[in-house]
C-alpha cells in the first residue's frame, strides 16, 4: 500500500513538471502590429524560439514578416 502510493505521487509529480515544460517550449507570442516598419533602438533583448536574439520585440515582429515565419518568444533577455 504505502508502495503505490508513492508510486502514484510520483507519477504525479512527473506528469506536472512535463506540462511546465511543454508551455515553455511554445514561447509567448510577440505584441506584433501589422503595420511596423521601423522599431525604436532601445535595447530590450528577447531570445526567440529560433535560437537568435533579437535586439527587442519589435525586430523580432519585423523579421518575422520579412521571412514570413511565426517565431515566438521563448524568454525575455538573451539567449
């Protein structure tokens, strides 16, 4: 009895810290405005989904048109 119930707490426990990874991995969306053409130079680093870092959200956004492609933020600063 006190086996399986450590075998099911477990089990729990693995199946939770799987879910957390699995929203990091999706990234968030970047703010993206269908109309950017030119960002501000402030440096606010965010690493994409794509392994690069982008100087901020807005040349992430901007790239990500110019290469038609749906990169996501993975975290804020660098990679």
């Amino acid at each position: 009895m006190k086996a399986a119930s450590i075998f099911l707490l477990s089990a729990l426990v693995l199946l939770s810290l799987s879910g957390n990874t699995r929203a990091d991995f999706l990234g968030r969306e970047a703010n993206c405005n269908k109309e950017m053409t030119r960002c501000s130079k402030i440096y606010k680093p965010v690493c994409g989904t794509d392994g690069n870092t982008y100087s901020n959200e807005c040349m992430l956004c901007i790239e990500n048109q110019r290469r038609q492609v749906a990169v996501r933020i993975k975290q804020s600063g660098p990679c």
